[in-house]
C-alpha cells in the first residue's frame, strides 16, 4: 500500500462539486464572474483538495465576489467576516453569553443549587455561547457553508495565529467548553488588499492566486454580464479609456466595479459616446480621491479620449 494519502470522500449536504477546471469557469461564469483559465484551476484545486483559497490583488478586482459566486453556485451558505483593525475572538468565533450565565446562576441559587462545580459546567454550555463567523462556518448543526475572511490585510496579526487552527483543521476551541469540529468543512476563501504582508503560516495552508486587474478582452465580457443594458459601442469605449487609465500614476486605480457602475451611469445620462466633457463631468463615478480626480481634468480627458478615437474609430 502506497503512503500516499487518500482522496477525500463527497461532500454531503450541498450540490455536487464541479469535477473539472472547465467545470469550474462555467460555475463561475454562471454567477457571472469571467474566469481566466488560471483562477479557474486554482478554484477547482482549492475546492477538489479541500485547501483555503487565499485570493491577493489590488481593491476592485473582484476577489470577494468569488466567494459570492461559490456559494450561489455550490448552494451553500455565505458567511462573511470582514477583518479590521482590532478584530478579536468575541467577534471573529464566539462569545459567552454573559448576561445569560449570569441570569443561570441566579435561578440555579435560588433553586438551592450549592455545588460551584456543577453549577460552572451548566453555564458553559452550548446554549451560552454565541456563534460568530468562523464558529457559524464550521457549526455541525449548520448547513455546509462558504467562508469569506474578507481584507485579512486589515486585521492584526495575532488574530492570523488563531486562524490557523481553522484553516488546518476546521476547528475550533473552546477552553471552557471544548474542541468544535466541521461535519463538512467549509469552502474558505481569504482576500487581502496587500496593505501588509500576510504571514507566510497563512499562506502555507492555502493555494494562492493573484487577482489582476483584467485585460480588454475579458473587462468587456465582464462588462456585458454585469450591465447588458449598455449599448456595445460605448461599453468598448468605457473599458478602453478605463484600460489606459490604470497606466497613469494615480493614489487609487479604477477597479472593475468602478468601470461597471461608470459605464450604467453614463448609459442613465443618455451617453452613446464618450467625450471629455462627459468624461470630466462623471470622473466621481470612476475615481474616489479629488487628486486623482484633478489630474486627469482638462488637457489629461482630452488626450486618453482621443487616444481611443485613434483606437476605436468612429462609424
């Protein structure tokens, strides 16, 4: 017998999982997510091998939205964290129910309870502690579950080490209370913004994949999914101006999600055509910072407009 270590068996409880990378991209690309054929095969390594996803890249390239489309797609629950600066247990995995404990162990006196011992394991019982996020994911008496720790980058670093317990064993413990295991262990997804590094512990128990911003071809596709209703001819403009925009020194580029809602805004001003009037008169709907903004005014719209003249010639 080989030392290999054998192959998981099915998951329970939820729909099949794809059973192949072009399964994968069309799971996505139902969600309406447009995949290229490396994220698709990071995807469908990560949920065939049962390994955390940890998804890096630039805010607005549609990391989170990911997760988003695995649960849809799996028909699983999403159970979104969003890290911060000061995350903790209580909010993160669990909490005791304080006032409920306390509420316990003044009817359990009144009733003539004497014995401490008894009385401190009834009030760390399962029915005191409250489920969080990553307690909510791995809950047994759940449904299988999506988990989305959102912007890791943001949280502190000690809260990485009580991660890897989650991410190793799909567990979590409870001093008081004891050791809470995953029936099936949920879909992890990580996302940071690389606002600092992540540690390499982290990194370890998963598979890695940068989310680029993406190119031409695949901005219009996505385009065409998430905003049908804008005309072709100016959903091809929007993205190659947007394109030409994330060459320019700037505090924060333009992400996907910028270029959908710029490109229904224009469509709701009635624009068929872009122009550096239109462009000058809707940059708060692209770009989030007034430096950024005052930079591209003026001679700047006028010349990355007539670049996609020269580019996408008018009919």
């Amino acid at each position: 017998m080989s030392g290999g270590v054998a192959p998981p068996g099915p998951l329970l409880g939820d729909r099949a999982l794809p059973s192949s990378v072009d399964d994968t991209g069309a799971l996505l690309e139902r969600g309406g997510y447009v995949a290229d054929r490396e994220l698709a095969t990071t995807v469908h390594l990560a949920l065939s091998m049962r390994r955390p996803l940890f998804l890096e890249g630039e805010p607005g390239t549609g990391k989170t939205e990911i997760a988003k489309v695995l649960a849809a797609g799996l028909g699983r629950r999403l159970v979104r964290l969003q890290c911060y600066d000061g995350l903790d247990l209580s909010a993160a995995a669990y909490e005791w129910d304080h006032a409920r404990q306390l509420m316990a162990i003044r009817l359990a006196e009144a009733a003539g309870q004497t014995d401490r011992e008894l009385l401190a394991r009834d009030i760390y019982a399962r029915e005191f502690l409250k489920t969080r996020p990553l307690l909510s994911a791995i809950e047994p008496s759940l449904p299988p579950a999506v988990l989305l720790i959102d912007e890791l980058d943001r949280a502190d670093e000690p809260f990485e080490a009580f991660l890897l317990e989650v991410l190793a064993d799909f567990q979590i413990s409870v001093p008081e209370y004891g050791t809470i295991h995953a029936e099936t262990p949920p879909v992890v997804v990580l996302t940071s913004n690389r606002t600092r590094e992540v540690h390499d512990a982290i990194r370890r128990r998963c598979l890695y994949h940068w989310v680029d911003y993406p190119d031409a071809v695949r901005e219009r596709a996505i385009l065409a999914r998430k905003a049908p209703e804008v005309p072709a001819a100016l959903a091809g403009e929007v993205v190659a101006f947007v394109q030409r925009l994330r060459g320019e020194e700037l505090f924060k580029l333009p992400g996907v999600a910028e270029t959908i809602e710029w490109a229904k805004a224009l469509n709701y001003l009635g624009r068929t055509e872009l122009s550096p009037g239109t462009v000058e008169d809707t940059l708060g709907v692209l770009l989030k910072y007034q430096d950024d903004i005052a930079k591209i005014r003026g001679v700047e719209a006028a010349r990355l407009v007539g670049e996609i003249r020269e580019a996408i010639p008018v009919s």
